[in-house]
C-alpha cells in the first residue's frame, strides 16, 4: 500500500515517514535509511530525525554483532590450531 502510495504522492513526507518505519520494524535497514533519507529532504521533523537515530542503533547492533562473532570464530579457530 505504501509503495504505491509513494508513487502517487511522491512528495509527501508522511507517507515516505510512515514506510521507513515499517522497513525499519521489519529490519530492512537499507529501505528503511533509503525512505527515512527522502523523508528528511522532504521535510525534516522530529520523528523523522528519531527514526534516523533508530536506523543508526540498529546498523550499530548489527556491526558489533557481526564482530563479536568473528572474534568468537578466530578464538575458535586459533584454540583449535593450538590444540
């Protein structure tokens, strides 16, 4: 429903708001910075700027976890070298 609405009113800032929300909860975190990006062009408000920071904590979850398990892998790894 959203993307078409974004094709019909490409200009509106609600309706880009509204769907970088549900990208976001539905952890497309690409859409949803992709969305949330027009939105602020568009018109920058504070729910907006909140959703911003809110892509940004889950980029950074998603970093660090990804992180955390290559660093339980290469400890995995050396121990199981080592011997």
């Amino acid at each position: 429903m959203y993307k078409t609405l974004t094709q019909l009113t490409p200009d509106d800032p609600w309706v880009w708001h509204n769907l970088s929300i549900l990208y976001l909860q539905r952890y497309r975190l690409r859409k949803a910075w992709q969305c949330n990006a027009r939105v602020l062009k568009l018109m920058s408000f504070d729910n907006a700027r909140r959703i911003r920071r809110s892509i940004i904590r889950q980029y950074a979850i998603v970093v660090l976890g990804g992180i955390v398990v290559a660093a339980i892998a290469v400890v995995y790894l050396i121990s199981a070298l080592v011997g």
